[in-house]
C-alpha cells in the first residue's frame, strides 16, 4: 500500500498536526509511458506553508483533501516510458507520499554516483539553484564587494554565502543563534556571521559590513529586511528570495526604511527559481563542480517517516531546522 499525507484543512496563522491527514491507498500500476517510483526522500521546503492556503500566489494552492505538495528523490521500480528503466535515481514531483506513478517527462534523472541521492533536493537541486541565480543574475556580485544572506545556515542562504565566497567577496550571514553562526564561519567559511536573535541587529551588522552592503540575498524579511536597508551602499542589489518571517503572519511586517531603496539607488528584485529553468543545466554544472572540489559545504536535518513530515514542516518554518529540512522515508 502506498502511504501519503494530504491537506486535512487551511491554517490560520501557525500550521498545526491537525492540519494534515495520513492515509494509505493502493499503489497505482504504470501505463503507457508513464513511471512508477519508489521515493527514499522528500524535501521540506518553505513554500509549502503558501501552498496550503488560497491566498492568490505564483501556483496554486492545494486543495483540501489533496496530496500536500512537495518534491521526492527516489528510484524506479517499474517502467513504460522509453528514457527510464528500474533501479535509475530520479527526483519527481511526488508530493508527500511513498510512492509516484506519472508521465516520465515530469521525472529529473539524476547521477547519485557522483554525490548522495538528497544532495538532489538540496544543494544540487531547487535550493542550490535558487541560491546560485539569485546570488549570480541579480545580486551580481563584484569581487570585493559585500554580500549579506539571511537564513545563512539553511538550504538557500548556505549556498549564497559560499557561492559569494567563491566569487571573490566578503560573506556576512545573518542567522539565529549561535550554534548556527558559529557553523557558518568555521564550517562554511562566510566572514561573519550575526545572531540576530542576541540582540543589537544594527550595530552588530554594521560592525560586520565596515564598507557597507552592496548585494543582500533575502530570505527572511521583515525586521532583518528592515534592518540591512540602513545598510545599503549605492546602487547596492537586493534580492527578494523569501519572507519567511511573515508565513505565518496574520498582518505583514512594515517596512519603515524603504526611503533606503530611492536613496541609494537600489535594485530590488523579487524572484522565484522557475523563471530560470531553461538554464538549471548551468547550475547544475557549477554546483556539481563545486560539491565534488569540496568547495561548498552542506548539511541536512532529517526526520524519518512520512508520518512525522507535519512535525518537520512545522519544525523548519520555526526554525528548528539545522541545515536543508529532509524527510527520510524508509
Ligand atoms: P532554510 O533551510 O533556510 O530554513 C528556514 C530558516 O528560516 C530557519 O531555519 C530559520 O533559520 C529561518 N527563519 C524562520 N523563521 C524566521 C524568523 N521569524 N526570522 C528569521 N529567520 C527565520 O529554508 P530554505 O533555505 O529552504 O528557504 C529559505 C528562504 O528561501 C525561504 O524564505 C523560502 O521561502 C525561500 N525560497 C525561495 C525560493 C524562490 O524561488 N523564491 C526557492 C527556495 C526557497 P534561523 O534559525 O537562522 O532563524
């Protein structure tokens, strides 16, 4: 029997247990170029908090009683589609369930020879990607300049750091907690790293950024948002990757420094990581050479059982998380 976890009801505020359902169901039978997957992992991502309202958004939310929306990696087990025989490793939009069975075109394979399987949901995947555009197409970073990423410890601002890194420029995260900071200097290298829940965000900042800001990869918004706007050097570049601070949020942050986006000559741009698909190949390539030189670092958080991803979603978007959120399914 396949087992899955679907959208019991919409949170209003905080998501809770009670808002998702496990169930089971038989396991569906492939037909004519269609694929069945047994899936090993599923990702936990932000996003599935926007997805589990109906608010109007980028996609559509689910619906009550549907499968909760999510991204699995995982093996073939039984094939009628040309391009895919058992035993090949695949992502595929599986959402939170044992099992997939659908059209091989919506199946990614990937080279788990060359780096393991989850790496595919994460550093080498959606968030390695989002992570690699955003820092590359809109923060442009220079050599020498100053990039700051918030969520620095977790799946996208990990890699923005080290990617700045990379690329010759000065890495200041901003994180909560210190385990979290102390991780982002000594393990993955950044400059500095502030812990925005001890207090003194400005003059902590500030002290970490003596040139100023030229690129900020967002991730949290609100007050953090708020607070790096004072910081802003000219014709500095913001990227509007997440807010994860206002999910759950009944009201929005507001913003009191937006005067910092005309002064300096800002360019904020807001972006979601689907608007690049036609060049992940580039991405991933240049992750891919990265992870196998041992120049970007990674971590996971997992939580075992598809019964306990409720418990892991809620975890992540507390922040309870310590590196990319994983469910391990068996
Ligand atoms: P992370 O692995 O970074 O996990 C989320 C982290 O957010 C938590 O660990 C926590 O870190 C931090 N956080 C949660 N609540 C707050 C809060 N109130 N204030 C400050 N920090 C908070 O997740 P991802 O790397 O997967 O995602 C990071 C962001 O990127 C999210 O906003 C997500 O929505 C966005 N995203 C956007 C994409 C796009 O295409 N636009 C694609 C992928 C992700 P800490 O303990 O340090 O506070």
């Amino acid at each position: 029997m396949n087992k899955r976890v679907v959208l019991a009801s919409y949170p209003e505020g905080w998501v809770t247990e009670s808002n998702f359902r496990l169930e089971t169901a038989p396991i569906p039978k492939p037909g004519e170029g269609e694929v069945l997957v047994k899936n090993l992992w599923l990702s936990l991502d932000p996003y599935m908090r926007g997805r589990m309202s109906q608010q109007k958004s980028y996609v559509k939310g689910v619906e009550i009683g549907e499968v909760m929306t999510g991204e699995t990696a995982g093996e073939v087990v039984e094939s009628k589609h040309p391009k895919f025989k058992p035993g090949d490793k695949v992502t595929a939009p599986s959402g939170w369930q044992l099992h997939w069975c659908g059209k091989g075109e919506m199946l990614t394979k990937v080279d788990a020879s060359k780096a393991p399987l989850s790496y595919f949901l994460g550093c080498l995947g959606m968030p390695g990607r989002t992570a690699y555009f955003g820092t590359k197409d809109i923060c442009q970073p220079k050599p020498g300049e100053t990039v700051v990423v918030s969520a620095a410890s977790g799946a996208v601002g990990s890699v923005v750091g080290q990617l700045a890194k990379a690329w010759g420029c000065r890495a200041v995260g901003i994180a909560g907690g210190k385990a979290k900071c102390d991780y982002v200097v000594k393990e993955l290298g950044f400059d500095a790293c502030i812990d925005y829940k001890a207090g003194n965000l400005y003059d902590n900042l500030k002290a970490a950024c003596p040139k100023g800001v030229d690129c900020l990869f967002e991730n949290v918004g609100g007050e953090i948002l708020d607070t790096t706007l004072r910081l802003m050097n000219v014709r500095g570049r913001i990227t509007i990757c997440g807010l994860i601070s206002d999910y759950n949020a009944k009201e929005p942050y507001g913003l009191k420094n937006f005067r910092s986006i005309l002064v300096n000559r800002l360019t904020v741009r807001g972006m979601i990581v689907f608007d690049w698909v036609e060049r992940y190949p580039e991405a991933n390539r240049d992750l891919l050479e990265l992870v196998i030189g041992g120049k970007l670092k990674y971590r996971e958080s997992v939580v075992q059982g598809i019964e306990n991803a409720p418990k892991g979603l809620i975890g992540l978007l507390k922040g309870d998380n310590f590196g990319k959120q994983l469910v391990k399914l068996t």
